[in-house]
C-alpha cells in the first residue's frame, strides 16, 4: 500500500505522464521529443495540448492505422524489408529504419526514389511528419503510429538471436503484420 | 527537514522544479533516484527491526521520527487497528467520543464520532490528519456522526 509522503517511493512507480506527472493507465497515449526523437508517456490533456502543428518542443503521436496499398520496397534502395519509413521534419530527409540486434539499423531513404515510388501510390504522402511511419513488407504499405514502431523494435531488440533474428523475431513480425491487418 | 513528511515535502519541490526545467524527464530520474535512496534504507531498516524483535522496535518508537520512519516503511510494530486506537484516545479530551468501526480491504478507515461536542469540518479535518499520521497506509478516512436528534413536541390537547 502506498500513502502521503515519503511512502510513495517505497513501492514500484506507477505509470505517469512524463509532462505532468497525472497518474495514467498502462494504456496511454505518447509525445514524441523533437530534439532527440524519444517517446514519453503521455496523459489525455497533455496529448491533446500537443497535437496543433508548431506545438512546440513535442508532438503528439496520432493513434491512426491506414492501409496504404502496394508499395516496392527495394525499388527505395532499402536494405532490409520490413522496414519503417519516416519523415524527419516537414519536407526534409526521410529515414528508414530496420530491424536489428540494436533494435533498428537507420539509413536514409533516396528522395528520388521515393517520389517515383510516391508518384504511383500517392497516399505514401498521407503520414504526418516525425509521428506517423510507413511499414514496408516489401510488396505493401501500411501507415503506423511511430510508437508503435519503437515498441517493435524493442520487442526485436529483446529477442535477437544469431545473425538473422532467429524464429522469435520471424514471429515477432509476423504478429505486428496481423495485428496491422486487423486494425486498417 | 526533522520529519519524514518534511522531507518528503522537500523533495516534491524539487521535482516539480525539474518537471517544470527543459525537459520534463528529468523529474522521472529524480523520481528513482529517491526511489533508490528511500528503498535501501528502508531495507536497512527491516533488518534492525528484525533484529530487534518486537519489543525492542516499540522501544524504538519513542523516538517520534524514528517512529514516523518505521511508519514510511511499514515497519511499526503495532498494528493500524492499535495505532487508531490510541491516537484516538489522545483525541477524546478535544473531540469527544470517538469510535473505530473499522479498516476496510479498501484501506478506507470508518470512525465514529458521538457528535457531543459537535463535528464540523474542521475538528473532522483534526481527526484524519491525527489518524493519517498514525496510519499513513489509510486511503480515506471516514467518520460518521448521528443524525441530529429529532425534537419530538407533544400536541396540545
Ligand atoms: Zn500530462
């Protein structure tokens, strides 16, 4: 049992917005730090203050899953499939991200090659800046909440094993693409 | 900072100075760095009073902040039943008479008051903030009063 003053830290801390310290659930919402592109744990208020565009330091993640129809994956020069697509900043470089030992490998993505990819599916142009991914099966794409992604790659990161991830990262990824199909 | 409740009231300013600084995070980090801190002496704690046995952590507990320390770390060898008991008994001179019904699963502590010398908003304030500070695990403190008597007048006639 936990109670007024010191007692508070004598027990495990409870889930808590990392912006105002407000008691949450265990399911709740993010903000993403545009200085170093880290998450913190996020109440309802404070996810709403930061979700107008410019809000600032943070920025709220959006919660949406979209479907984004076919999309070449290798015609971007990305090494491994899948993998996430991100734009960092409005209109600047876009970076991709893949699943390794270290959770996920970066490499930016040619701008070239994705406006070609972008002029014949032109709802890879719907994910909004820094907060929303796209996923890359290799032959699909799919629109994700960024959070979403960090909690995969620590999932595969927790689970590496040899030199390809082994079968629980295979099963891993299998899982967050079924999940997907059922949220869109 | 003599008390634990000082303490603890320091320690909240301070990080709410940090969550309210460049990055917010930092409180979290104050956070455990406290958690860290309190864990390990209250461990450190359990095992004196361990080592004591029951008699000698009363003994212990004449010491107030000793006592309230063993409070923060449920470590007080008198249960919650017998700490209401007789902070409530201390009280009866200022509040008359006063009841525990009872601790429920909830940690909600139910009380009763005769009402005799009245129970307003500030001798009930006096009687949660006697019972919280004897038994800090208390989620609520509730205390009842009896309805005012009725005024039973007979009809003439
Ligand atoms: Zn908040």
């Amino acid at each position: 049992m936990s109670g007024p003053g010191l007692r508070r830290f004598t027990v495990a801390p409870v889930p808590r917005c990392e912006l105002c310290a407000t008691v949450i659930g265990e399911e709740h919402r993010h903000v993403l730090a545009l200085a170093d592109r880290s998450l913190l744990c996020a109440c309802h208020p404070c996810h709403l203050l930061f979700q107008a565009p410019g809000a600032g330091r943070f920025r709220a993640v959006p919660d949406r899953y979209l479907a984004l129809g076919p999309a070449d994956g290798e015609a971007l020069g990305v090494p491994v499939t899948p993998a996430f697509v991100v734009a960092h900043g409005e209109g600047e470089r876009l970076v991709a991200s893949c699943p390794s030992p270290a959770g996920t490998t970066e490499c930016e993505v040619d701008g070239a090659a994705w406006d070609r990819l972008a002029a014949a599916n032109p709802l890879l142009r719907e994910p909004v800046a820094d907060v929303e991914a796209i996923y890359l099966t290799g032959r699909e794409a799919f629109l994700v909440p960024v959070d979403a992604c960090y909690a995969l790659a620590g999932a595969v990161r927790s689970r590496w094993q040899g030199g390809d991830g082994g079968p629980a990262v295979r099963h891993l990824l299998d899982a967050f693409l079924h999940d997907l199909r059922s949220r869109v | 900072m003599t008390t634990p409740d000082a303490a603890a009231a320091r320690v909240e300013v301070l990080i709410e100075q940090l969550r309210a600084g460049p990055d917010p995070r930092s409180a979290l980090v104050a956070d455990e760095l406290v958690r860290c801190l309190v864990q390990l002496y209250g461990e450190g704690l359990r095992r004196v009073v361990e080592r004591l046995g029951p008699e000698g952590a009363t003994a212990l507990c004449d010491d107030p902040l000793v006592e309230s320390l063993l409070l923060v770390h449920d470590l007080h060898p008198a249960g919650p039943r017998e700490r209401i008991t007789r902070a409530l008994e201390r009280l009866r001179p200022r509040v008359g008479e006063l009841d525990l019904l009872g601790i429920g699963d909830d940690g909600v502590v139910r009380l009763r008051a005769a009402g005799s010398r009245g129970c307003g908003s500030a001798q009930r304030s006096l009687i949660e903030s006697a019972v919280r500070r004897v038994a800090p695990e208390a989620v609520r403190v509730e205390v009842e009063t009896p309805p005012p008597l009725l005024q039973v007048t007979r009809r003439p006639g």
